[in-house]
C-alpha cells in the first residue's frame, strides 16, 4: 500500500513568534505561531512542526504555553523541538499537546537519550532532527563550504551533522547517524539541509537519497523548497513527507497548491481543504 505524502508547515519560534531566515541568519517576524497553525490546518496541512530555535530556559514555558493553546486550536499531529534534554522535557511536550518531539543537540552528545525516549513513550514519539551540510570530502564549487564559511569535516557520505544552526561541525556522518539513531528507537528522520536552509534553490535530494539508503523509518525533506517543482523530487528521492517554512509563511505557494503538484506527478497525498481567503 502507498502511503500519502505528508505537507507539513514549519513554524521556526523565537520568543513566541514565527521567525525565518536564510541558514538561521538575518531573521524577520512572520507572525504568531498559534494564528498561523490555525491557518495551515484549515488550508488541508497534514502535521505541523514548532521549532524553538533559541530554546533558552527564560522562554521554555512560552513554548509550553504556546503548544496548549496550538493544540486546542488544530486537529493535526504537532512535533515540537528546540531544546529537549531529557525524558522530563517529553513528557512536558506531550502533556502539553505535543504529539511528537523532535531531540537534535542532546541525542548528539548521548545518543542513549533516543532509547531512553522511545522505551518510555514509544517510538513514533520520537523525531530525531538532523541539520547536515555538505562536508569537506565535497568540492567547494559543489557547495561544500558551511554556514560558517568553513567546509567541515570530510565524511564518508560526505554529510556532516551540524549543530548551532548549522554554524558548528560536529565531525560526524550525517547518513551514518541517522542509520543508528533509528536502531536505537527514532521513529523518523527531519534531515534539514543547512546549506539549502532557506535559499529556495531546492531540496539536497542526493542527501535525502543517501539516508533513504540507510534507513526505514520515514524521512521528513527540509530545507529549500522554493517552487511548486522542487517538492516531487524530494518524494523521488525518497521523502515520506515535504516540509517547508518561508514559502508557506510569506504566502509564495499554499498547501493545497503543493499537494496539487505531487498528484498531479503521480504521489499520493490527503484532500487538501479549501485555502483560507
């Protein structure tokens, strides 16, 4: 059976409200994050994801705050990430609403958090966020060179996990994390292309193929949609789900718009609901 390929908005939270950028940087306001999920769920979005980019513990109860009154509002699966620490961190998430919880720097310095998760709530809780750029075992012609103007280390996939908004190397292969993050319980993969963050240019479909390779949990494609074209070869690749923030929150494409395209190139997806006027 064919599963359908899930559309899933990303609002990027900031102190409460929905920022976006290019590779992190240069931020500007796109709005309220609870306003904008109640807008994307009536528009026919099948999950939605909150990201706390800053994740400071001054604003950790704003983001809990925010996922109540979110999940109050919409009747879709939310993931929520940014910060989480702990098997205590999750289970805050998930009382608040939360349906998934995406883990990224803390499953990076213990990977043994991912099966602490999953053994206490099961593993379709468990999203684990990888940010990976192309590393230095890739030309800088071919877009190698990072966020912090560095080409990081070279890696057998020649992926490196980033963390810091893709700012700081990790020296660790990206396909091959992925690989044991799901032998040890992650649930899915949001592998977000750092190097394509917010450039619009497309997705790194020879990323997401590479971590198709590997794995057979669902992979989420982040990082570069800018057309309605670029999201059919993401799903070719091998993306269970297309995941995008800036095109959505600045009105360039709609929901239904991209669920429209990957029909029509032959992809299952869910009925998209009439857009919002």
């Amino acid at each position: 059976m064919t599963l359908a390929v899930r559309v899933i908005p990303c609002l990027d939270v900031d102190g409460g409200r929905v920022v976006k950028g290019v590779n992190f940087r240069d931020l500007r306001d796109a709005g309220d994050p609870v306003e904008m999920a109640g807008v994307y769920d009536a528009e026919g979005a099948d999950e939605l994801t909150f990201l706390d980019i800053t994740a400071s513990s001054g604003d950790r109860e704003t983001t809990y705050e925010m996922v109540r009154r979110t999940a109050e509002q919409v009747f879709i699966p939310l993931t929520v990430g940014g910060g989480v620490r702990t098997v205590a961190d999750v289970d805050r998430l998930l009382r608040a609403g939360a349906d998934k919880v995406g883990v990224n720097t803390a499953a990076i310095a213990r990977p043994e958090l991912i099966r602490e998760i999953a053994e206490r709530f099961g593993r379709q809780v468990l999203v684990l966020s990888v940010d990976a750029r192309r590393s230095g075992a890739r030309p800088a012609a071919d877009g190698a060179e990072g966020a912090d103007g560095t080409e990081g280390a070279a890696t057998p996939s020649g992926f490196e996990v980033t963390t810091h908004g893709g700012r700081r190397g990790t020296g660790i292969d990206a396909v091959e994390w992925a690989r044991r993050a799901a032998e040890l319980g992650a649930g899915e993969i949001l592998l977000n292309s750092m190097d394509a963050d917010g450039t619009k240019d497309g997705y790194d479909t020879e990323m997401i193929a590479a971590v198709r390779e590997h794995v057979t949990i669902p992979v989420v494609a982040s990082g570069g949609a800018g057309r309605l074209e670029d999201f059919p070869p993401a799903v070719d690749a091998g993306a269970d789900a297309v995941l995008a923030a800036s095109v959505f929150h600045f009105g360039d494409l709609r929901i239904g718009e991209v669920k429209e395209t990957l029909r029509a190139s032959g992809r299952a997806v869910r009925g998209a609901r009439a857009a919002r006027p």
